[in-house]
C-alpha cells in the first residue's frame, strides 16, 4: 500500500484529502490523476486518513489480498465515519469495477464508488457526494462505473495531466489502457476493459512537458505495454517506433516500459532497446509458468521455445541486461511434473528477480469455475520452493557485479539506511552507497563493493579527468552567465 504524495504541512487551512493505494503501477499512476483532481478544486493532502475530510482507496483485483486489505480497511473507517459522519469515503480502481454490490452490501456508509473508466470525474463525484451529505433522502452512494469497453478506441481524455503535474525526477506515463488477451486467470480485461491508446503526438507532448519541469527518468505503462498503437490509424506507429520519437525528447535520460507481452515482443523492439541511448538495459517479461501444456490452458499465446527465442536474443543484443519476470504456481490441474518444468526453466534462465505468488482465483474468469484447483497447501509450499531457489538465483547474480563501475541515479536516502544515499542502475538494481545530499537528482558513478537479494551497496566513484574538466566548463558558463546578466 503506497501514499503516493505527502504532505508535512498539518495545519488544516484546506479540506484534507487522502489517498490509500493497492496494485500495480497504473493504479500508482491513477492516484497521481486523483491527487491532482483533489488539488485542483482546492484541498490539500495529508497522510493519516484521520485528518482528511476525504479518503479514497484506490483497489486492486489482480489477487484476493488486496481485496482483502481493502476491506480491512474499510472496517477502520467504519469507526472514523461513525464518529465523523461529514468524512468522505469513495471506493476507486479495479476492485470497485467488479465488486460494487459487495462493497455496498459490506461497506453501505461508502459515498462513492467509481470504477477504472471514470478516473478523470471522481473530483466531481466527491464534489457531488459532499453537496448532498446532510440530504436524508440520499444514502444510496455515488456509483459510476462506466467501463470503456470499446476494442481500438483511442485515447485522448486522460485527465489532469499536463495541467497540473508537479515536478519530479521520475515520472509513470500511460501509453495505452485495457487488454484484449484474455488470459485465463487474469481478471484485467473485466476491470480495465479492452485495449485502447494515447496518440503517440500526445504522449510526447506530456514526456516533453516533463522534461521542461526537471523529469529524467519515464517509465511507459500499459497492461500490455508492446501490444501499443495496433489500434492506431498512423501505419508506421509501433512500440518501437514510439521509443525512437521519446529518444528525441531533451532532457530525458532514461526510458523505461512495463510491462511487455512475449508474443508481442518484436525484433524491432530489441533493436531499438539496443540501439537508443535513453532506453535502459532491463525488461520485466512475464513468464508465469514453463510448461507448454499449461500456456496452452491459460490461452497465454506462446510456448517456451518461443519465450526462450525473446529472452536469449534480448541477451544476445543488449549487453548488461536484466530480466525479470513473474512467475506463478498453482494453476488449476497444475501437477508435479508441470511444476517441475517452471522450476528448470528458473534454474536454466537465471533471471534477475521475480514477482512469485500462488494463483488466486478471480471471481469471471475462466480459471476461477474449474473443478481441479490446487489445494492451498500444495500451492504454498510450491511457491516456497520457488522462491528459495529464486532468491538464491538473484543473490549469486548480483554479487556477480561486485567492483563493477555502474551508472545510478540517486532518488533520495535510503530506506534501509538513511545516512546514505539510493538509486537505481540503468538495468533495474537498487544500490546505497555514502555520499552528500546534494548529489540527489544527480547522475552519478558507483563502484559496487557488495551485492545482496535486495541489490548492491556501493562506493561513490571519484569523477574522471573528463567529467571534472565538464563540470569546471560548466560552472564557467554558470559564471558568465551571471556576469552578463548582472552588466544588463
């Protein structure tokens, strides 16, 4: 559960807003929009639900335990909107798409619930919510659930974006929405409807509006990121093609994507990841399982020769690249042996890391009505196993890099330790290393004396002969520059 803004400020001058956010990093993206609404009509974010006026929980369906901390939440605010019946509570995101009759009949003192179609009115749903709080006749909640369910629609409503974004040193952009895939399992077709994206023109403007304000890093997001502009009238608009254009973009330094379809993973895409200087070395591919007959079953598209070609020429072409994936055990009618081939795959492809869970059966979808699903315990102690040998994989990997020189760009203090400083390497690894804070923002080199599962400590590189003479034209220009200013 991630706060995406914060504030210090705990003077109430404003209505306190506060959002509380499950999933992956669309919903983090959808946070953002929903924080922007809230400030653009006038409130102010605070941290503890406590101190807000309004709270919004924006939900995840892709497993039951985010449904399940959603509803624990949801008993806390019971209490606070028993005690404060002017509180706002509104419902957002995947899980209200799906389960609103649930949220209803579980949570009734809820105001709004407004699914993934309606991101961009939920101010005005709030707005509205409040105006009629001390109405008797209205107890019913707000409800909009206006699923964009159109194959190919294009996207050019996306909300509050340029408008109001604040300056940050990296920045989530959607680039397309929904999925036609279909998976099995997979509950995102049914809480983010079909696949739909953003003219590459608008895109670009947002990335280099970005830039203006101090962004360096982008990371592209789509449920199926690669799968991009298919639905676009422009013949030559392609995921690879859209990279080259954000290449171009000044002042971005580093572009990242998530995540990638195999099927959809082209040689043009490997090329371009290859050749654009800005586009880092790692790539998060999802494998699920490795087992052909399983792929088969959950209508994943390809088998494992087929993933196998995508990572070794991924490998083959981009020199220094981490990969990883998610894995998932426990799939209705799952056997040992089935088991057994993820398991050598793992050990065969030696991924960085990976995202491990059992398999959760999501209420409409296929998997979810078969009669042979995994005793829990079976698929616990499959997912243990998994994760031991993963974690062992990831550990000998990253100490693999130790006294290497690595480019990092630090985010801040650590978490870990907040007398050093953190950052991530172009291929995807967090490293803490001493150094001052006003190196935050900075691109900086890094020589890793140690390598951990989590990811490396480090030494701050002394700069190169070259890099202090740019550093000294560059104070120069500062100095002159002002000079000339001052002589105006």
């Amino acid at each position: 559960m991630r706060q995406p803004l914060s504030s210090q400020n705990t003077e109430k001058t404003l209505p306190g807003y506060c959002i509380l956010t499950w999933g992956c990093q669309m919903n983090e993206e959808d946070s953002e929009q929903l924080a922007l609404q809230m400030e653009s009509l006038g409130y102010t974010t605070v941290e503890n639900p406590e101190h807000a006026d309004v709270v919004i929980l924006n939900t995840c369906s892709v497993r039951s335990k985010p449904e399940e901390k959603v509803y624990s939440k949801l008993g806390e605010l019971r209490e606070l909107k028993r005690n404060r019946p002017d509180l706002i509570v509104a419902v957002c995101g995947c899980m209200a798409q799906i389960e609103s009759e649930a949220i209803r009949r579980r949570a009734p003192f809820v105001d709004v619930i407004s699914g993934t179609g309606n991101v961009g009115a939920v101010g005005s749903l709030i707005q509205a919510a409040r105006s009629r709080r001390h109405d008797p006749t209205s107890q019913a909640p707000i409800i909009a659930l206006d699923l964009p369910a159109r194959k190919g629609a294009i996207v050019t409503d996306v909300p509050a974006r340029n408008i109001y974004r604040r300056p940050k040193l990296k920045a989530f952009v959607p680039i397309s929405y929904g999925c036609d895939k279909f998976c099995t399992f997979c509950v995102v077709p049914l809480t983010r409807g079909r696949e739909r994206s953003r003219p590459e023109a608008d895109i670009v403007q947002e990335i280099t509006k970005l830039a203006e304000m101090g962004t360096k890093e982008v990371t592209l997001l789509g449920q199926t990121v690669n799968s991009y502009g298919k639905n676009l009238a422009t013949g030559r608009t392609t995921f690879a093609h859209l990279l080259r254009l954000i290449d171009r973009v000044s002042g971005i330094e580093r572009v990242r994507f998530t995540s990638p379809y195999p099927r959809d993973f082209s040689d043009d895409l490997i090329e371009a990841i290859a050749s654009l200087p800005t586009v880092c070395e790692h790539v998060h591919l999802p494998l699920q399982v490795a087992d052909d007959e399983l792929l088969l079953d959950m209508h994943r598209g390809y088998t494992v020769s087929e993933y196998r070609r995508v990572l070794d020429r991924l490998r083959d072409q981009v020199p220094g690249i981490s990969i990883t994936t998610d894995l998932m055990l426990g799939y209705p009618g799952e056997t040992e042996p089935q088991f057994r081939n993820t398991m050598d795959f793992v050990s065969e492809a030696r991924f960085d890391s990976a995202f491990m869970f059992a398999y959760s059966p999501r209420p409409g979808t296929r998997a979810a009505s078969r009669s042979d699903q995994v005793p829990q315990e079976i698929k616990l102690r499959r997912l243990a196993e998994l994760i031991a040998l993963q974690n062992e994989i990831t550990t000998a990997t990253n100490r693999a890099h130790v006294g290497e020189m690595l480019e990092v760009l630090v985010e801040g203090r650590s978490p870990k330790d907040p007398a050093k400083l953190s950052g991530l390497t172009r291929n995807f690894k967090t490293v803490n290393f001493e150094a001052p804070p006003q190196l935050i923002g900075k691109m900086v080199r890094v020589q890793i004396t140690e390598g951990h599962l989590w990811g490396f400590s480090g030494r701050l590189a002394r700069p190169s002969a070259q890099e202090q003479i740019q550093t000294l034209l560059q104070i120069g220009r500062r100095e002159a520059g002002t000079l000339a200013t001052s002589v105006e």
